[in-house]
C-alpha cells in the first residue's frame, strides 16, 4: 500500500455523484472512447513517430520533436511513479448508481491520484503555447476536454484532473529549456546547413 492516503474535497464527491445520478451509457461509451486521445501508448507512438518523422526536417522542428518526445516520456513514467505513492480510491469503486446508468471500471482501485491522463494533456495544453494563436487554441481546447473525460468516466475526483494537468504544465516548462535549447541540437546539423 502506498505511503500517502489522498482523500477527495467535498467538491470531488459532489461532482461525482452528480455524474453517477446523470450519466448514461452512451454519455460513458464516449467518453470511454475519447479518453484514448489521451492515453500514455497513444501518446507515446505519435511523439516517436513525429520524433522519427522529423529527423529529416530543419533544426527547429528536430528540437520540437526532441521536446515533444521527452515531454512524453517524462509524463508517461511520472504518474506510476506517484502512484505507487499516493493511495487514492478511485470514484467508481464507490457507486453502484453509477455503474447501473453506464460507468465501466477503470484501472487499478486505488490509482486515483494523479490522473496521468491529464498530466499529459497538461503538458500537451503547455507546449501549445508555442503554437501559433489559432492552433494554440485548438490544442488546448481538445486537451482540457480530453482531460474532463476521466472525471466523467468517475476514473478520477476532479481534483485529480486538476493536480494531474498542472503537473504536466509543470513538467513541460521545466523541460523547455533543456530540449528547444539551441545546443541540444543533432550533431552534424550545419553540415546538413538546417540552421
């Protein structure tokens, strides 16, 4: 078991027994589906295919790419680090209302905390920010919305979406400096004249 108990705010439990006494199957099948949006593997093979992809394009989107992928990696071992930390029951281990209007299980019982999937929907919201204004947008729209699917799911307590997307802000900015850094570029790279 692990060291620190996390408890959800009365805010958590009446968020989620909103969700259990409004929800619905097809309310969860989509979300269910959606949630794979944000989901570790998914994440992790797009940011290599994209590493892989741009080892042939010019300095600045090879430092992007080396951003995105440690940005991933990073968000992908943390959370399970921090799980085996915190104990946390997840919201649908509690409602048997919830499960009759739709709410499937979701992962280890007492993973509640942090969600994982927007720690890295946080760290994908963060690095929006070097977008342009309109697909900043975008991209921080579909990663918050991605993130409020593991709280309708009854996955995690809205606090744990919330701590879970500011860590991934978090992680993404202390990691900006080391990856877009100029010199942590390929070697060889003036050869190939991408400056």
């Amino acid at each position: 078991m692990a060291p620190v108990t996390v408890k959800p705010t009365r805010t958590d439990i009446a968020i989620a027994n909103e969700i259990a006494e409004h929800t619905n199957p097809e309310l969860e099948q989509t979300a269910k589906a959606l949630t794979w949006g944000a989901d570790e593997h998914v994440l992790l093979a797009l940011a290599a295919a994209g590493w892989l992809y741009a080892r042939m394009r010019p300095a600045e989107e090879r430092r992007a790419a080396n951003h995105i992928l440690a940005m991933s990696l990073v968000t992908a071992i943390l959370p399970h680090i921090l799980k085996s930390a915190f104990n946390q029951v997840r919201p649908d281990r509690l409602t048997m209302q919830g499960h009759r209007r739709g709410v499937p299980f979701s992962g280890q019982a007492r993973d509640a905390f942090p969600s994982g999937h927007a720690v890295h929907m946080g760290a994908l919201a963060s690095a929006a920010g070097l977008l342009p204004p309109p697909r900043r947008r975008l991209v921080r729209g579909i990663a918050v919305g991605l993130s409020l699917t593991r709280i309708a799911l009854l996955a995690h307590w809205a606090s744990d979406v919330v701590a879970g997307f500011t860590l991934g802000i978090a992680i993404e900015r202390m990691l900006r400096p080391l990856t877009l850094a100029r010199w942590n570029t390929d070697p060889g790279e003036d050869e190939r004249g991408h400056d």
